[in-house]
C-alpha cells in the first residue's frame, strides 16, 4: 500500500564556470595572492558543480549533500559576483524534468543567463533526490519512518521556495517543470507524503485510534487538495493523478476505520457500522479503478472482516440503527508536518570558497566612496593650483620679482636666470615637442580600440534583428538593442571623453604656439638670454628704501605659501583609508549599506583638516597679493621710468609668464599622456566585456538555431492529402488494388464458344510459382467439358494456371490508346489471371481491334475430358 511519489531530477549542460570568474576577479582586484586565491576558489567550484550535476547521483545522503553544498555556495557568491547578460555571463542550459521529448528532437529545455535560474534548478534537483531518498527508506522501524519524513518535508520546503521564488529569479516564463503551479503541487504532495509517514509510525506505535484518525484524515485531505491542483492540468507524469487519487481514498478508508473503532468503544455501533461500510466503498472504488498502481488487498480484508464482524453483532445484539453517511460526525485532523524552509547553508559541511572576497554591493559601495574622495580630493588641488597660477600671473605682470632684482640695467636678473636654468633641466622646447608629438598616436590607439568594440556589438544586433525578423515571435531572447543599452552609454560616454580630450589637446597645442619663442629664449645660454633681453639705464637706487623691504618679505611669504601648498597636495594625495571593514561591518548590522551618509561621514573626518588648510591657504594668499599690489604701486611711484626701461621691463614680464607657461604645458601634457594610457586599460577592458557578451550571444544564438530546427523539423510539413477511394480498397475487395505499370488490356468474346488457344511454348516458372499455381481455384483452371480430344503426337495439355506474368499483345494497348477497346467484363473475371494467348473464351473477330492483325486459329482439336495442370519438365 505504501506506493510513494519520488521527483526526478532535472539534467543540467555542462558549463566552465572558473573561465568567466577568473577573468572578472583579474578585472576586478589587483594582482597578488588575494588574486591568485580568489581563481583557485573559482576552479574549486567548477568542480564542485561537476561532481554535483555532471553525473548520475545515488539515492544517498552524500550526494544530497552535494547538491546542498554546491547550491550554498551559489548562494555564496551571487553578491560577489554580477551575474548578468552584461557582466558575467555564463549561461546556463537545463532540460525539463517531466518532458520525455520526441523521436527527432530533445526534451524541453531553458538556457540562461542568470544565477537564480541555476539556483532554482540545483534546488528542484535538492529537493527531487530528497523525495527519492525518502522513498527508499525501509519503513519498517523508526530510523527509515523519522528519515523519510525529514526528507519529505525538506522537499516540500524546496519546492514552495521555488515557488515564491521562480519569476522574480528568472523574470521570465519558466520550463513547465519549475512553473508556480507545477512546484506547489509537488511541494503538497511532499507534505502528504510526510503526512502519511507519521501515519504509518502512529500505528506502528499504536497510538489511540482517535490520533490516528486525525492523522490518516489530514493526510487524505493534503492528498485531495494536491489532486485537485493538477487534476486538469498535464504538468506532472500521467501515473501520478491515480496514485493521489488512490492515496486520498485509502486514507480517508484509514480514518473511516480508525474512527469505526472509536465509535465502538463508545458504544456506538451503528456508527461504527456506517463508517466501515464508507471505508469498505473507498477501498472497493481503489480496488476497481487503481488497482495496477496501488495494492489495497490487505486493507481491504481488515475493512471487510471488521464490518462482517461488527454487523453480525448489532444484529444479533445491540439493533443499533445505522446513521447515513451524510449524518455521520466529521472526524478532525492533526497535521504534524510543514515545509522545512530553505534558510542558507542548507549543509553541515559548508565552506565558503570566496570567503575573503567581499560582497559585490561592498564592491560597489568602495567604489562609490573612492569616486567622492577623488573628487574631493581633485577639488582642493584644483583649487590650490589656480591659486598659483593666479599668483604667478599676478607676480608677472607687475614683473616682480624681477623688477626689484634689476638695478643695473643690463644684466639678466636671477630670477629669470633661475627660471631659464629650471626650463633647461626638464628638457626645455623638446620635451614639449615630443610630448605634443605623442598625443595623436596615443588618442589614435584609443579610437581604434573603441571603434572595434563597437563594432562587435553592432554586427551581433544585426545579426540578432535579421533573426529575429525571420522567426518573429519564435525568436525568444532579450534583444540585442535592449541588452546591450549599459555598454552602448559606456561607448558613448567614452566617445563624449576622447572629443573633450582632442578639444583639450587643440588648446594645449594653440597656448603653445603663442608662447613658443619666449620659451624657446629662456632655453639659450646667459649671454645669449642677456643679449636679448633690451638694456635700459640703470634705475635710481632703491635698495635700501622701505618699500623695496617690504616687497621683498611679502614675495618670500608668497613662496613660503606656494611651498606649503605643494605640500598639502601631495599630503591630500597620500590620504589612504580602506573603507570595506566599514562597509562590511554595516551590511552584517542592517542587511544593507546606506553608502552615503557612511561615506560623508568618513570623508569629513579624514580630509576636514585638509580642507581647512586648504581655505586658509587661499585666504592667506589673497592678503598678500593685495598687500605686494599696493607695494608695487609705491615702488613704481618712486621708480625712474622711460623707453628703453619700458621696453626692458615688459621683455622681463615676457619671459617670466613663458616660464609659467612653459611649466603648465608640461603638466598638462603629461596628465594627458597619463589620462590617455589609463583610458587605454579602461578601452581594454571594455573590450574585452563587448567580445565576452557577443561570444556568450553568440553560443545562445546557436543553441536557440538547433533547438528552433528541432521544433521545426517535429512541424508537419504539409496538410495530409486524403487517398482516392480506389488507392484505399484492399485487393482482395471488388475493386482491384492500384498498380504502378500499366495493366494490358484483355480480350474478352460475348456470345460465342470458347475455343481453347495455340499451345505456347512451356513459360520458366520458379518453385514458389508452381505452388502457388496449382492451389488456383477449379472455377478458373478447368477447361470446358465439351473440348474436342488432342490429336496423335500432340503434348500434354496447356496449363490451367497462368504465367506469373501476363503476356501482353505485341504493341501497347493502354487507356487512351487508339488501340483499345474497354468491353465489359463477365463477373468474376480476373484480369490478372490470364495473358493473351490462355484465355478462357476464344478472341472474337467481331470485336478485333482496328488494325491489329487477325488471331491465329486453333491448331489442335479440343480434349474431351477436362484439362489437367500442365507440369513443366525440370
């Protein structure tokens, strides 16, 4: 009786899941062991799903464990890795569990690329082998009773997860297998199932029979409700429905019974009566309809002699009366089973491969964070650096501190000298030359690269929409246009990048032009740079006058605050605070990261105080250029001016904004060549996503292709064609069956004796033929009574049968021939039967054929006794 339902498990394709993880945890970290541990962890569990779904699995503990800590581990990693169409895409192909499939193609299959499709499918697998271990259980002692009813329940709850779970994980329509519909069937019939152990252990137990009549009646009610749910729809194998309608039969017989004994401790015995007599109609109606899928023999004979018995008493003792079955009590229920839920690890035996690798919204949330810091940071150095350049500019066009350096006239003042000494140290006009040289071939390269990227995706839409226009609503994939929208506004906000930056290297290269002569000057030796420079007559002696002083402590405070900032920077540079124990600390506390204000706060805690040396910094040289401002005014009042000391001092002012030029185009050159090498590696490997997605497309598209030509192929190819009524007629039937060659024509004669024809010469018939001949009716092998007899010397009479071929008249006679002449035939009349020259009734000269040449007449006398069969000599 204890017939129980086991799932069977879906089978998965083969999929290399260490290639893909590799090359994003490459991407993704930098280099070290941390790298190397993290691809080690990723083979690991490229074997881990081998040993898990890439071989058949015994109906035992250990493999169950497997497939838990394989689908742990999937758990494990999807908030460390994006598994996506996009990113990491690994593509996973199952076949539906249920769908035997056809002659020409395979069973029904899903491929995707998601890793809650993977999860729901090794969960469908967990619980399908739990259903098939519990059927294997030996139910006769406690061990096999309390694991088949863990196993039970464990499935169950798999099974509901799915199916709270399925399409938010696939947002798609799932394989029918692992449909909502399909699963909370399944995860019923799991519960019935435990439902039914417990059962089974009350007895075994033998508990009171009011207990297990509850029980029996919660395990018939689950076994109904699970009935009802797939009775109309071909989700589940067809042998499942009449095993739940047995099952909800018999336990319901079970409870009827267990509750008859009930009613006769408590003295009522027409209930008791009325309820075996229900149990006996249950099992009876099992034994009648289900009798090939359940055996009910043995709870057939218990019901029956129990009702024998009890009716035998109440009619020879107590006449109670027997209630109808509409007015018997309802019996209650106890259930004592419920889905185990699916909490992660699911095994004793996990442990976590990726361990160290942080989860993927820790990942992004870094990310975030070092985004803000280096915009906070660039922003201080921005601020700082056009500070500067405002000083410089400032200091140049009052040509300080040249103009209070040069007393003489005619000698270069060291400032300049200075200058002209630092342009020579970095190269000088060359450097600049070869670093402008430079710019088109790197922004060249980088074009390249993203043109190609490009590239590939626009001929894998193509590809994809030509496809898609030709199978229309068969080609069932995200499309290429929809899916590859991130990568697109990557492209394109990287095309947005290179056309600012060439706008950007045009004005590097025009500022340079402007400027290129002056710098070009500060590059030559001192005399030369002396001889250039106009000389003017000495000016009147200011050295020793206050305002000079003054000038000179307000540009040495000047530099001490350009010093203190170049400081600043490259401490503003150096600031590193690794922000993942933060991180990590608030996902482990609130489930989720509030980057934000994490962020914020951090970042106000560790650059404040560079901030505010960062004001105070701008504020304190904002003082002194308003105080060398007013300096200068009081120098130049008392300064002596004229022409040539003009000519000298704007020449001087020349110079000192080349050399500012000169060191801001180098910078800018070599954060250029910097920005352009970066965004190389960043091309790359945006690159390098773009093949991966269409290589991944690709192999989907090809798997779709074979599985849309194995659906077509099962497709008939045309409507059947009805057969004329004369194709279809049997031959032995009044119609003669349909040949492929022509038939020749036959010769009838209506009114005249029969003659027999010339003797032909004796045919070659085989063995098979001559047996088959001589069993021909005598309607049709017997000559005439009446034939004359054979004359002396003449040969053994023609053979009644007729060659296995007939032999046709010596030119063709077919319909629509103008040799043919349609009579009717007389009935029974075999046309097979006879060839020209053997048939029964003479050729009539009346009725010849225009044209044909004239029979030939009899040669020997008619035989007066009947025809005997002719025998060939061997």
């Amino acid at each position: 009786m204890t017939n129980f339902i086991s799932v069977q498990l879906k089978k998965a394709s083969e999929v290399d899941l260490a290639k893909p993880l590799c090359k994003f945890i490459q991407q993704s970290y930098p280099g070290g062991d941390a790298q190397a541990d993290h691809c080690r962890a990723a083979e690991e569990l490229s074997k881990l799903r081998k040993s898990a779904l890439g071989r058949p699995l015994d109906k035992h503990e250990s493999a169950l464990e497997t497939l838990l800590r394989y689908y742990d581990q999937l758990c494990s990693i999807e908030p460390k890795f994006p598994f996506s169409e996009n990113q990491v895409c690994v593509t996973f192909t199952w076949k539906d569990a249920f769908d035997k499939g056809s002659l020409f193609g395979g069973s029904a299959k899903l491929a995707l690329a998601s890793l809650g499709y993977e999860k729901t499918c090794v969960l469908f697998n967990c619980g399908a082998l739990a259903s098939q271990i519990a059927a294997e259980q030996n139910l006769d002692n406690d061990e096999g009773l309390k694991a088949a009813a863990k196993h039970y329940q464990f499935a169950s709850g798999a099974f509901q997860h799915i199916k709270d779970t399925v399409l938010s994980a696939l947002n798609r329509e799932p394989t029918v297998d692992i449909s909502p519909d399909t699963v909370g069937t399944l995860s019923l019939i799991m519960l019935a199932q435990a439902q039914e152990v417990f059962f089974l252990k009350a007895t075994r137990d033998k508990m009171k029979d009011a207990i297990i009549a509850k029980l029996a009646n919660q395990a018939a009610d689950y076994y109904g409700d699970a009935y009802k749910q797939c009775q109309y729809k071909d989700t589940l194998p067809k042998e499942v429905f009449p095993v739940l309608a047995a099952k909800h039969c018999i336990m319901q017989a079970n409870a009827e019974y267990h509750q008859s004994i009930v009613a006769k401790q408590q003295k009522k015995f027409g209930e008791e009566i009325g309820r075996l007599q229900h149990a006996a109609d249950l099992v009876k109606t099992v034994a009648s309809r289900y009798d090939e899928y359940i055996n009910v023999k043995d709870l057939v004979d218990k019901i029956n002699r129990a009702l024998t018995a009890a009716k035998k008493d109440n009619d020879f003792i107590y006449h109670d009366r027997v209630p109808d079955l509409k007015d018997l009590e309802s019996i209650g229920k106890a259930s004592l089973v419920k889905s185990t839920p699916v909490v992660v690890p699911l095994s004793q035996k996990f442990t976590d491969l990726f361990e160290k690798m942080v989860p993927l919204q820790v990942q992004q949330s870094v990310s975030v964070y070092n985004q803000r810091k280096a915009d906070l940071v660039n922003r201080s150095i921005a601020q700082m650096r056009e500070a500067t350049n405002l000083a410089n500019g400032v200091l140049a066009s009052l040509n300080l501190p040249a103009a209070i350096e040069d007393v003489s006239g005619d000698s270069v003042p060291q400032s300049i000298l200075n200058k002209s000494k630092s342009v020579i140290e970095q190269g000088g006009i060359q450097t600049v030359d070869q670093l402008i040289k430079d710019l088109p071939e790197l922004l060249q390269r980088n074009k390249e690269i993203l043109d190609e990227s490009l590239r590939l995706l626009d001929e894998e839409e193509t590809t994809d929409n030509d496809l898609r226009t030709k199978f229309k609503e068969r080609w069932q994939r995200t499309p290429s246009n929809e899916l590859y929208k991130p990568l697109r506004a990557e492209g394109a906000n990287y095309q947005n990048i290179l056309s600012k930056a060439v706008q950007a290297d045009g004005q590097v290269k025009e500022r340079y032009q402007s400027h290129r002569d002056t710098i070009a000057l500060l590059c030559k030796p001192e005399s030369e740079l002396n001889a250039a420079i106009p000389s003017a007559n000495p000016a009147k002696t200011l050295q020793g006058s206050e305002v000079v002083n003054v000038l000179r402590t307000l540009l040495a405070n000047l530099d001490e605050v350009k010093k203190e900032r170049e400081q600043l920077e490259n401490d503003l540079k150096s600031v590193n605070f690794d922000m993942t124990s933060k991180f990590l600390t608030a996902l482990a506390q609130d489930g989720a990261i509030n980057e934000e204000a994490i962020s914020v706060t951090e970042l106000d805690r560790i650059y404040g105080s560079y901030t505010q040396k960062v004001q105070e910094s701008l504020k304190k040289q904002e003082e002194l250029l308003k105080n060398i401002q007013n300096a200068h005014q009081e120098f130049s009042k008392m300064k002596q001016s004229n022409n040539e000391s003009n000519l000298r001092e704007e020449v001087l002012k020349n110079l000192a904004v080349a050399n500012d030029n000169f060191v801001e185009l180098v910078a800018n050159l070599k954060e250029g060549t910097k920005f352009y090498n970066e965004l190389t590696e960043l091309l790359l490997k945006f690159q390098n996503k773009c093949s991966d997605i269409v290589f991944a497309r690709k192999t989907e598209r090809d798997e779709l292709l074979k599985d849309l030509q194995q659906s077509i192929a099962r497709e008939p190819s045309a409507p059947s064609i009805p057969l004329p009524t004369y194709q279809t007629t049997a031959a032995g039937g009044s119609k003669p069956a349909a040949s492929s060659t022509p038939t020749p024509a036959p010769r009838t004669m209506v009114g005249t004796k029969p003659q027999p024809p010339a003797r032909p010469p004796p045919p070659v018939i085989s063995a098979a033929t001559s047996s088959s001949s001589t069993s021909a009716p005598a309607g049709t092998a017997a000559a005439p009574a009446a034939a004359p007899a054979p004359t002396p010397g003449a040969s053994a009479p023609a053979a009644s049968a007729a060659p296995s071929q007939a032999q046709g008249p010596p030119y063709p006679t077919y319909p629509g021939y103008p040799g043919y002449c349609q009579m009717p035939m007389p009935m029974g009349y075999n046309p097979y039967m006879y060839g020209q020259y053997n048939l029964p009734y003479a050729p009539s000269p009346v009725f010849q054929n225009p044209g044909q040449a004239p029979y030939p007449p009899p040669q020997q006398p008619g035989y007066p006794f009947p025809q005997q069969p002719y025998y060939p000599q061997q």
